[in-house]
C-alpha cells in the first residue's frame, strides 16, 4: 500500500491556508483516510468512492466530505520518501495543489 502514514499537508485556496494532517491507514487491505483539520478543531469525514494505484507511488483518489457536501472531490498525491506533492478538484472550487510532509 503506498503513503501510509500520517501526512502534514499544506493547503492554500481563497480566503483559505490551513495544514491538516492526513491519515492514510490500512483497513484490511483497504485504504482508510482520516482528516484532522487543525485550527478548525474538527475531523471531517471522508467517504472513499474509489482509490487506485499508479505507477510505484501515486493514488487517484475520488471522495466525498459529507460536512461540506460539495459532491465527489477527485485528486492524485504522489508519495517520494518524506514528502508528497499532488492536486485536487473541489466542485466550485477548482483545482487545488497540495505539498506535504511525512510527521509520523
């Protein structure tokens, strides 16, 4: 399974700059992913429609975030030793990159 961990990511978009932690866990044999949105002080849930792997280090991730009901959000992280970089498409939002850090 590729980027399993917990994960620092930065995140930027209007009027928005947060870094949650992503948590990226096995769940016999399925991914699980958990959000801790700091500053925010909530964890939203995220519902996996589908992830995929690509190539050695990439997952395709459809999800939906119930709390901000914006229908499925789609994106890609790609996993390189301590740091992953990818992008997401949030309905009325667009297309938002993403950088992050392994922090355990």
């Amino acid at each position: 399974m590729i980027g399993l961990g917990k994960w620092k990511l930065n995140v930027s978009v209007p009027f928005l700059k947060t870094d949650p932690i992503l948590i990226i866990t096995d769940k016999n044999g399925q991914y699980e992913f958990t959000i801790d949105a700091q500053g925010f002080g909530i964890t939203p849930a995220i519902n996996l429609v589908n992830v995929k792997e690509e190539n050695a280090n990439t997952l395709r991730i459809t999800a939906q975030i119930p709390m901000l009901n914006l229908g499925n959000l789609e994106g890609a992280l790609t996993f390189e030793g301590m740091f992953c970089t990818g992008e997401i498409t949030i309905p009325m939002l667009g297309r938002v990159s993403v950088k992050g850090e392994r922090v355990g």
